[in-house]
C-alpha cells in the first residue's frame, strides 16, 4: 500500500500509535552479514544499558524492580517488550544503538510490523522513529492515583539506580 504522510500518520492511529513520529525512507535492500546475530546481541546488550537516561519512560511501562534493574544492566528483556530497529537491517539500516528503540511487544511491536510490512514494495516507506530510545504510547502515559507515573515511583527508581551503580 503506497502511504502519503497524512495517510501514514492516520494508518498509525487506526493501530493505535498516534503520537508515532515517522520519517521518509527510500529503502536499500541489502544482505545481512554473517554474524549479524551475534553483533546485533552484543548491541542490543549496549542499548539496554544506556535506558538510565529514559527512566521517566521506563516507569510507565510498570516493570518490577527485578525486571528494571535487568533491562537496564543489559541481562534480559522484560516480558512483552522487543527491541525495534527504525530502519530495518535488510532494508539498509545498520545495527547500532542509534538505529534502535524499545517498545511493548503486544500491540506496539506487531502493529509496526504490519504498518512496515503493508508498505514492502514501494519506492518510500514511512518508518517509525520516536523522539526517544523508548516508545511509550502518551494515552498509556498518564499515570493517575496509585500508578507507575507516581513521583514515589520515580523516586524508587531513581534511588535504586543511584545505589547499584554507588553514585550516592
């Protein structure tokens, strides 16, 4: 399917990600080296730990403690959550930090899929690219009484990373 803009945008907001920021891509087919995995891996274990800087995002995606401190130490992905490439690696983008973002798998990861996949083909694609290494959708973001968005729960998170990494 052949997407203007404003239709990319009102594709985005029928799966539910308006506030998806996007960009125009011309995509470079391209083959994957051979040890893409294990590079992609060792990148994907740098991008968790450079999440501190998103702890705002973080706590609205409601992780335990546990799951928190092993995202951002770069041990494992939290249930539900897929670490997304902006521009895919067969479609010219590079494994890098840069180039990668973290969402909810279930819906976020999967309507991206769909959203990409409906435009295979064509000469320009709309690729998602959020502001920010962590896609949160704002209708999730506003917290409210008793929820992840709490300055108490910021505040937790913030002291747990100043005591595991002794900055305190």
């Amino acid at each position: 399917m052949k997407l203007s803009e404003t239709n990319a945008i009102a594709r985005l907001a029928d799966l539910g990600m308006d506030d998806m920021p996007i960009m125009e891509y011309t995509p470079k087919p391209s083959k994957l080296p051979a040890d893409w995995f294990t590079k992609y891996k060792q990148v994907c274990h740098k991008f968790m730990e450079t999440l501190t800087d998103n702890a705002t995002e973080i706590a609205f995606m409601n992780l335990s403690q546990n799951e928190f401190m092993a995202l951002i130490s770069g041990r494992t992905l939290p249930r539900n959550t897929s670490i997304r490439f902006r521009i895919p690696i067969t479609m010219g983008g590079d494994i890098s930090v840069e180039n990668m973002f973290l969402c909810r798998t279930f819906p976020h990861s999967h309507n991206l899929d769909r959203f990409i996949m409906e435009q295979v083909g064509n000469d320009t694609l709309w690729l998602p690219n959020p502001a920010r290494a962590i896609y949160v959708p704002a209708h999730t973001a506003g917290g409210g009484t008793g929820g992840n968005a709490t300055s108490d729960r910021l505040s937790q998170i913030a002291s747990q990373i100043v005591s595991d990494n002794s900055l305190g």
